[in-house]
C-alpha cells in the first residue's frame, strides 16, 4: 500500500473533493431560483445529523482528557512516575477533541462569538449574513486549507510520522489527517448552515428542517434560538 497505496487513495478523495464542490454552489442557486427545495432539506437533514451524532461520540473524548491529566500528575507528584506516551496522549485527545467538534459545535451555535451586530439583526438580514459568511470567508478558508494541507499530510502518512520523543505515541499522521477533517466538515457543515439559511429566506416555514435531530444539546440550542 506504501506509497503508492496512499498516492491512489490521495488521488481518489481529490476527485471525491472536486465533485463535491459543485454542491457548494446550491445555496446560491436556491436562493435565487427557489428550485432545489426537497434536494436541499434533505441535504441539511443528512449533514446535521451525522454532526450530531459525531458531536454525541466526541463530547465523551473531554471526560478521558481529564482523566489523562489527572493521572499523568498524580503519578508525577506522587509516585514520580513520567510516561511521554501517557502525556502525549492528553494532547492528541485534545486535538481529536477540537477537529472534530467543531463541526457539531458551528451546527449548535455554540462558537465563541464577539458580535454586537449579528444578535440585534432580524432573522432575514441573519440569513443573508450566514450566505454571505459561507461565501466569502468559511468556503474559501476550507478550500484553500485542505488545497495547501495535501501534501504534508501525504508524506506523514508515507513516513507514518511519529512523535520525535522517545516512548511517545507514533501518530502524527493521525493529527494531520484530523487537521483535514477538521476543514471537510466544517466546510460541509457551512453548506448546511447556508442552505438552512437560504431555504429560510425563501419560505419562513423552512426555519426548522431537522426535528430528528434535536439531540441533547441541540434541543437546547433550538429552544434558545429566535422564531
């Protein structure tokens, strides 16, 4: 498999990544048509869910984090025992931790926002600041991440890069590869966010597409959002 196995694989997600990227363009085309409606709730529907069900497993990767810590100190302080496997292993938590919540956090609304503006707007000018937002800023930054993040992560996974310390966890290749998994799905989960809000614009009742997925802390994230 190596490193030709890798090198098709690579080449089989790039073309998986270039036919999806036409989808992005859906927003757009159902705000200014309005055609496209059923396509798009299932769409908000699918992705909402699978970052609901992803931010459901990774909520319970912080608890483990914590446990990590608190034994990596208790043995250090106490027994004077120092394990760079064991401390590594709170930081690659931490790091699996934010790549992939994030996703599941932007569909909960609960990124830390400074905004004195976006909270007083009405829910139109809202959607249309959430298009605009996915176009000009969320869109590109993915693309452009994921663009310049090939061929690192490529070779980590060629050289199974390790930690450089003796003892330490051999999984660097897995950090670069949650770094790009970061960008996919905060990317998709944009597309969801901006088809919400496009569907909203043209038909009021499309507010609320996904009540199958109003899990845990999603429900108080909805109840807490304006109607």
């Amino acid at each position: 498999m190596f490193p030709g196995g890798i090198d098709a694989f690579g080449g089989a997600l790039q073309f998986i990544g270039w036919a999806f990227l036409p989808f992005l363009l859906l927003p757009g085309f159902v705000l200014l048509t309005g055609s496209g409606k059923a396509l798009s709730r299932a769409i908000v529907s699918v992705i909402d869910l699978f970052s609901t069900l992803i931010g459901e497993v990774v909520k319970w990767v912080m608890p483990f984090m914590v446990v990590s810590v608190v034994i990596a100190v208790f043995a250090l302080s106490i027994y004077g025992i120092s394990s760079i496997w064991w401390d590594e292993s709170s930081i690659y938590l931490h790091a699996l931790g934010i790549c992939l919540g994030a996703a599941p956090t932007y569909l909960a609304g609960q990124h830390v926002k400074v905004d004195i503006f976006f909270e007083k707007m009405q829910d139109r000018a809202r959607s249309l600041v959430e298009i605009a937002g996915f176009y000009t800023l969320l869109a590109p930054v993915c693309i452009v991440a994921l663009w310049r993040s090939q061929s690192f992560v490529s070779f980590a996974w060629q050289s199974l890069e390790g930690s450089t310390n003796s003892g330490g966890i051999k999984g660097i290749y897995i950090l670069k590869t949650a770094l790009c998994v970061l960008f996919i799905m905060l990317l998709i989960q944009g597309l969801s966010v901006a088809l919400r809000a496009a569907l909203r614009l043209r038909d009021s009742q499309q507010a609320k597409i996904l009540p199958h997925t109003e899990i845990a802390f999603l429900r108080a994230s909805d109840s807490e959002a304006p109607e």
